[in-house]
C-alpha cells in the first residue's frame, strides 16, 4: 500500500474522533432538551457537520428567532472556512474537482488543522479522506448516542474532556512551534488579536478567528518579507 | 419540529457547504500570486493560535480547568509526545484534577 494514504488518516484523525465525543454527546443531549427528535438531531450533523453552528441555532430555535435569520447566522459563523479551505488548497495534491468538492465538505476548523499542519509538501485526497471519515463518523455517532442517552458523561469526566479539542491544538502547533519564530509568531499574534476581539466584543467569534488569522498571517508575511530584503 | 426545520437544515447545509467547496473547487489548478501563496501558508499556524486562545481558559465555568489544562497540554507537546498522547495525557490529568478539587 502507499504511504500516507486512507488508513494514515484515519490515525491522524483519532484526536479529532475523541475530541468530538464529548462535544457531539452534548449537543444530541442539549437538542433532545432543544425539542428536536433523534432523526432531527442526527439529520443536522450528518448534513450540516459544524459544531459552533449547530450549537448556535439550538440557542436560537429556543428562543424562537426565524429559520432564514439562522441560516444566515449559520453562513457567518462559517465564512471563516473560506479562508481555511484556500489555504488548504496550497497543500493538497491536484485532483479532480469532483472529488475535492466531496472532501471540501468535510473540513471543519479541526480537519483542517490536523490536514494543514502534516509534515512534507502535499496532502493526498485520500489521507484527507480518512482524517474525514473518522471526525464524521464520530461527530454523527455521537449525537445519536447523547440523544438516545438523553445524558451526559459523570460530570469530572465531562469537565475534562472538554479541553480535548485544545489539547490537539497545542499537540499540533507545538512541533512546528519548536525553534520556529515565524509559527511562534504567527500563534502569538493571532492569539493576542483574537483575545483582544473577545474581551472587547468587537467580533463576534466566527469574524474574530478569521479577522485575527488574516491580520496575523498579512503582518508576518510583510515583516519577514522587509527581513529578506535588509 | 416541523417542516420549516427540514428547510432550516437544508439552508444550514448549503450556507456551511459553500466556504468549504468554492476555494477548494474554484483554485484548482490555479497559480496565485506568489504573497498570496506566502500568506496562505502562514494561515495554518495563525488559525491555532486563535482556535486556542482565549477559548481555553473558558471551557469550564472554574477557570483553573483552562489553565492547568493548556499547561498540560503545551508540557507534553513539548516533550516531543505525538498529538494524540498530548489529548488523552491532557485528559487524564484534568480527570485527577476534577476528582480531587472539583
């Protein structure tokens, strides 16, 4: 078998899996409470797929805001991915568009972090492939489950699980961060921005993560740019 | 619910679909500008730094969760452990933190 093909994957995407247990297990839960019945809850993750934004509109369904106004609510707390899947598009090897506009629907924040920050020049669709498959499938499997359960973890267990999601993050971040200033920099900064949108309020968080991504990404560019030509 | 909610999940899908396919789909084969290139390179590293903070501190409504948390997780990245050690180690010490102080 080739290298880094479905079943590498598959592997790389298991932090994901055990991330999305307990965020999947909560959301089936807080959509039972919601009123949604287990085929309304599955169908939302199985064709949506994007967790602040299912977690978002059961806020807003409860409070009996209007199905457009969610929906377009939806789109902004997604138009981040605009910028992710560009720039994921420069990693990923050339393939037909049909097949890329079957995978693009399976990039989330954690796809494609997991995706962007692999080792070595391009991505194969196929290790991308599995990386989706497993998040998927825990992200459906587990919204059932909190449904059907209709409860959540014991609650340590449930208070620590929820820093999965993070802890991959830095488990990421930090082997390219190592000796690196220019990662150190850019995570620095988008960091500090972020922080800034957040406790101020400017943002709301979907613009906040896009706007402080690009503003980080622009600002190093030029600065090491100016470094080469001194 | 009823089938204004079925309608809701299909507008959901297409406005979710639409960030993710247009930029993979659309630059297909395309060459862009060589800053353009530099700056989506830099995204990846830029987008962690604002997936982790601040969000971290707030996972839990006891702040110290947040806390010991990132710094369990950023000392066992820096030993050199792969992510999904960083996860479940990650785990496993906010587990004995919540049973003796939650």
């Amino acid at each position: 078998m080739q290298e880094h093909g479905f079943s590498s994957g598959l592997k790389a995407g298991a932090s994901i899996a055990i991330g999305y247990f307990p965020v999947a297990l909560t959301f089936g839960l807080l959509a039972k409470t919601t009123g949604l019945s287990l085929i309304e809850a599955t169908a939302m993750s199985i064709f949506v797929f994007a967790g602040a934004a299912q977690y978002i509109s059961l806020s807003l369904i409860t409070a009996g805001v209007l199905p457009a106004l969610i929906v377009i609510n939806t789109f902004i707390v997604n138009i981040r991915h605009f910028l992710m899947t560009a720039a994921l598009n420069e990693k990923m090897e050339p393939d037909a568009r049909w097949k890329k506009a079957l995978y693009a629907f399976g990039i989330t924040d954690e796809t494609f972090t997991v995706l962007a920050t692999q080792p070595g020049n391009k991505i194969r669709t196929s290790f991308a492939a599995g990386v989706i498959v497993i998040s998927y499938g825990s992200w459906v499997a587990f919204t059932s489950l909190g449904h059907l359960i209709g409860a959540s973890l014991p609650a340590f267990l449930q208070a620590s699980m929820s820093i999965a999601l993070y802890a991959m993050f830095v488990g990421l971040l930090v082997p390219s961060m190592k000796g690196n200033r220019k990662v150190l920099s850019l995570a620095l900064i988008a960091a500090l921005f972020n922080s800034l949108f957040f406790f101020t309020g400017w943002l709301s968080t979907g613009w906040a993560i896009m706007v402080s991504t690009l503003a980080s990404a622009i600002i190093i560019e030029l600065v090491s740019r100016k470094g080469v030509a001194a | 619910m009823g089938a204004w909610f079925w309608w809701m999940i299909f507008g959901m899908a297409v406005v979710t679909y639409i960030p993710r396919a247009i930029p993979l789909t659309f630059l297909e084969g395309r060459e862009l500008p060589e800053t353009v290139q530099n700056v989506l390179r830099n995204i990846p590293y830029a987008v962690l730094g604002a997936l982790i903070f601040p969000a971290v501190f707030f996972i839990q409504e006891n702040i110290w969760f947040g806390v010991i948390g990132a710094i369990s997780a950023f000392a066992i990245a820096f030993t050199g452990a792969n992510v999904i050690l960083v996860v479940l180690g990650t785990i496993a010490i906010l587990s004995m933190y919540g049973i003796w102080f939650g």
